[in-house]
C-alpha cells in the first residue's frame, strides 16, 4: 500500500523580480494525480495564479501548466546561470503563456514573454522586461523546492 504523500498548498513556483518593480509570479494551488498520475505535459496537472506586472499593465489570471513543465525550465534556468549565456524558456502545453529569459556574459538579462488567457479570444500580453543575474538565485530556489516535491518530467520516483 502506498504512503499517502500531502503537500501544504499554495506553494511558490517562484518569482522573477525585474527591474522598475516589474515582476512575473507563479503559484502552484492544486495539483492533479499527484503521486500517481503523469500529466501530458511531464510531470503533474497543476492550476495556481499567475501575476505578470510590467509597467503600468498587470494580469492577474488563474494558470493550468505541469510541474513538469517546471522542471524543464528549471533545468534551462540553471544552465543559462552557470554559463552566463543561452536562453532558459517557460511555456505550457495549454500555449498561454511562453517566457523567454536571454542572458548575456555581461549577468544581464532580457526577458520577453506572451500571455494569452483564451486561445479563442485574440487580446494578448506581450512584454519585456529586464533583469540580471543576482535575482535569479531566488527563482532557482523555488523551482529547486518545487522539484524537490514533485520530481522531474516523470514525476516522483
């Protein structure tokens, strides 16, 4: 018989702090099949909040993604940070939301993202924003926890 495993929900995804204040935040607030059942996009079916602030515009909407989705940008983030270079992108198997992080050798980082909250409705979000290397530790420390609970693209071993 399997351990039933609980999780404190909501969980911090993380959060990208910019520059001017600018800043994108993801929270985790209900989780599907977890442990047991792995979600098409990797990982598990999850639903939290997603907050994008960029200048004087902000959206505020609830967000379907997977943990495995997560992990994947996780693995990219940190590359991107040990090398100063390359590009780390989150999106979801839904298509609402696509992040990319550019960096520089400089510790610089542009950031360019798209939001769309109904595929059938043409209003969309893009932005840039910009931010470097030191506000980067903080986000690979939530994605860290979060693959520390929910594993990789394959789940929990």
């Amino acid at each position: 018989m399997k351990e039933k495993i609980t999780i404190e929900l909501p969980l911090s995804a993380f959060k990208l702090k910019c520059y001017d204040n600018e800043y994108l935040c993801l929270t985790i607030d209900e989780v599907f099949g977890f442990p047991n059942v792995i979600a098409y996009g990797g990982g598990y079916g999850a639903r939290g909040n997603l907050d994008i602030q960029v200048g004087p515009y902000n959206v505020h909407p609830v967000h379907c993604f997977t943990t495995g989705e997560l992990y994947t940008f996780y693995c990219q983030l940190q590359k991107c940070y040990d090398s100063l270079s390359g590009v780390a992108i989150l999106t979801n198997t839904e298509q609402e939301l696509e992040l990319k992080l550019m960096f520089n050798k400089s510790g610089k980082i542009r950031v360019i993202g798209e939001f769309q909250a109904r595929p059938d409705v043409s209003n969309r979000l893009c932005f840039e924003m910009f931010t470097d290397q030191t506000f980067i530790c903080e986000v690979l420390a939530d994605l860290r926890k979060v693959h520390q609970t929910f594993g990789s693209t394959k789940g929990i071993a």
